[in-house]
C-alpha cells in the first residue's frame, strides 16, 4: 500500500517538473519570436550613428534665438518721437508746445484722410507726394537711429508704424500713371529712402530687433518678403 505522505511528495514533484516544463517551453517561444523578429527587421533597426542623431537632434539648439512679453507697444509715446517728428516738419509753428505723440496722430489722420480722398476721387499729387516726404523723414530718422533704440517696446511700434504706412505710400505714387504721377526727381528721392529703410530693416531683422511677428497683420508685401528672407540670427535686445 502507498504511504499518503509519499503520495504527496511525487504529486508535488510532478506538478513541480509540468511547471518548469511549461516554463521553459514559454520561455523558448518568446526567445525564438524574438530572434525572428530581429532578423526580418534587422535592416530597421537604427544603427549606433543613427541614435546618436536621434539624441542629439533632440538636443535644443542654443544657438536658436527666442522672443517673449510684450514686443510691440504704444508709437504715440516712443522717445525717438522726440527726435524725428517736430512741429516744423509739418509745417507749424516750432514754438508751440505740442506733444510729438499728437503730431503722430495729426500725420496718422492725414493720411487717412489722403487715402480716403484718392478712394472719391479728389485731392492732388503734390498733397500725396508732401505727406509722403513727411512719412519719409520720420521713418529714415528712426531706422536710421541706433539699434538699440528699437529694443524700446514703444520706439519698435513707432517703426513699425512707419514703415507700414511710408512703404506703401512711396508704391502707390510709383505706380500711378504718368499723366497723375509726380516728379521723377521726388519719386526717386522717395524711392531711395525707401531702399535706405529696407536695408535697415534687412539688418534689424537677423539681429532680431525686427521680427515678422511685430508686424503682423498689416505689412505690405515688400516688408514682409524681407522679413520672411531675412531671420533672426540672434535677439540683440538681451545683450
């Protein structure tokens, strides 16, 4: 008769030897699963070089400049307005007190005004031409200034502004027709301070004074086309 004890034992041993059976089995089917895999994508499977670009590309590039807060403010009250827009360029009276931010709103309003009157029909191309040259002196002043300057949240808005509105104005009077059209010698004056503040611009722009996105929405395509050719290099405003 069979001792229950020893009974017991061999169950125990049995069921012990199925299970490390089946584990082994498992075991073999996941290594060769495994292998498998590795041979059919074997040509998949980046190599030691690739993965060392894979981390350094993942690496931030320091040498990627970065812009944050508040870029553009109010051109109504940027400092250079003290330099660039006086009462005698519009042609009042020097000795009055007025604040520069109010003659900026007097040339802003006159070329509203202007734009509104070629839209009916009136108004004359000398009065075109005159606030043109006004817009012309105020922005080649400030583009013309230190760069520096133009790191002033309100002192960018002001060239901001500027170039805007006297871009355009020096392609609207370039493209009328010749009948209607100013003189030559005044359209090239005009176009070669236009040229003068797009270089200027060229420079702001890689050094990262200018930037695309304190222009946004309203830059005429010319100023555009520049910012997009021209990145910024470097954010000279944090030196």
């Amino acid at each position: 008769m069979l001792d229950l004890h020893e009974y017991r034992v061999q169950r125990t041993q049995q069921s012990t030897d199925h299970s490390s059976l089946l584990s082994t089995i498992v075991i073999a089917v996941i290594a060769f699963s495994f292998s498998e895999s590795v041979v059919l994508f074997w040509d998949k499977i980046p190599g030691p070089q690739h993965l060392m670009s894979l981390l350094t590309s993942a690496e931030p590039d320091d040498k990627t400049p970065s812009f944050s807060g508040d870029r553009v403010g109010r051109a109504e009250t940027a400092p250079l307005l003290k330099v660039c827009l006086t009462a005698d360029l519009l042609g009042m009276d020097p000795d009055k007190d007025i604040a520069p931010g109010v003659l900026l709103e007097i040339l802003t309003a006159a070329r509203a005004q202007g734009r509104l009157t070629r839209v009916f029909g009136g108004g004359s191309k000398n009065s075109a031409v005159k606030l043109a040259q006004d817009w012309a002196a105020v922005t080649d002043c400030v583009y013309r200034a230190n760069s520096w300057n133009l790191c002033d949240i309100d002192n960018r808005a002001l060239a901001v502004q500027a170039a805007n509105t006297f871009v355009v104005q020096v392609e609207e009077i370039a493209e009328q027709p010749k009948a209607s059209a100013a003189d030559q010698s005044e359209v090239d004056a005009l176009t070669l301070t236009k040229s003068r503040v797009l270089d200027s611009l060229q420079y702001l722009a890689r050094n990262g004074v200018l930037i695309s996105s304190d222009f946004a929405p309203f830059a005429p395509s010319t100023v555009r086309r520049i910012l997009s050719d021209n990145k910024p290099e470097e954010n000279a405003c944090t030196k």
